[in-house]
C-alpha cells in the first residue's frame, strides 16, 4: 500500500482556522480579571472620573493622609454637619473673622438727689421745674408706667419723714399711677414728689429718686 506523506500545516492555515472557528462560536467573550490585577500601574491618568465612581464609595478610609487639602475643598462645600463635635479648636480659628453678636445695651437709671430746692448729684437731663409744694421735676421724656423709687433721707437709722412720687399727666391705661399737677406741669415728662415729716403734715425733706429707663 503506498503511504500518503502528512505536511505540517502552514501558519496561514492555523489563522484560518482560528478565525473560522471565533466566526462559528459567535462573538461574545467574557474576559475574567485575577482578584486584585488591575492597579495604579494598569490605569491611565485622568481614566476614573467621578461619573465613573458609585455614590458614596470613596470613604474616608479610602484617602490617603494629608489627602483632601484646601485646593481640593469646594468652598462653602463643608457644613456644620459635616464636622465631628469638637474638631475645630482655637488654633484653627482666626478670631478677626469671628462675628459675635452685638450685646444689649445695658439699662439706664435716671437719678437724681434733692435738697434744699436743688438738684445735687444726678445721672443728667433732670430739672426742678417747681418747688414746691409739691416739687416737681422735670425728667426731659415720658416716665408713664415706670417704676419710682423714692426715698427720704435719713438720720442715722431713723427716716426723717414721708415721701411719695408719681408721674404727672393724670392717671390712664399708660400712666396708671399718674397725678394731676398744675399747668404747665401736668405732662408725663414730670414726676410729682410729696414730702411730709413723720406725722403726715407736708415739709420740704432732702430725698432720692431714681427711674430706670427703657
């Protein structure tokens, strides 16, 4: 029997036949990545973009330290929430940039001590507008429905004598504790005061006074 020689097939018979072979099979292949093969190294710069990350998957414990500087930071990006409770000291704040909320004005007393017909020492704007009886005075704004402290003064521990004072303008639903004194007296710029010794019998005595103001 003659026998027929075998050839070695040539190169462009295997890449023929690796192609027909893709061609029958289709062309859908899964390409399978070793856990952990592909690195710093396997991507290109600028190739993970942010459209290309998952919500939320960029922790903290993603980012190397000394990684998110200010250049990185969006301005106005942080919040109050968004920072742990005490992470901001002093040494991280400038206070120049610290705008603190502007303290109320502190109360104001009008006062003023009287005797003999004058005015001694007073806090200012206050004026005997009558001598009395009873003396008058004239406190340049509306005192209607403040309080008045009065007092006579004293000799050692024994007061000298009675006082009263109410603010002139007549009484009304602002000036409830208001006296009709003369005219031109009789507006709510002025405060009445009536001084009597002990047994009630009116006298001119040395007193204080004393409106705080709104």
């Amino acid at each position: 029997m003659r026998r027929i020689p075998l050839r070695r097939p040539s190169p462009a018979l295997i890449v023929a036949t690796i192609a027909l072979f893709l061609a029958a099979g289709g062309t859908g292949y899964a390409l399978t990545l070793p856990a952990n093969s592909v690195g710093a190294p396997q991507i290109k710069p600028g190739q993970v973009l942010n459209s290309k990350l998952a919500t939320n998957s960029v922790t903290y414990s993603k980012l190397a330290t000394n990684q998110m500087t200010t250049v990185k930071i969006r301005n106005r990006s942080l919040l109050g929430e968004d920072l742990a409770n005490n992470t901001i000291t002093g040494q991280q704040v400038d206070e120049s940039t610290l705008k603190l909320p502007t303290p109320p004005a502190p109360p104001v007393t009008k006062f003023a001590l009287v005797g003999g017909g004058t005015i001694g020492a007073q806090s200012g704007g206050i004026a005997i507008a009558q001598a009395g009886p009873p003396l008058i005075l004239d406190f340049g704004s509306s005192q209607a429905g403040r309080p008045i402290a009065a007092t006579v003064a004293s000799s050692g521990t024994d007061l000298t004598g009675q006082i009263s004072a109410a603010p002139c303008g007549g009484a009304s639903a602002s000036n409830p504790n208001g006296v009709t004194c003369p005219a031109p007296y009789n507006t709510t710029n002025h405060v009445a005061v009536y001084t009597a010794d002990k047994a009630g019998t009116p006298k001119a005595l040395p007193f204080s006074i004393a409106i705080p103001q709104p």
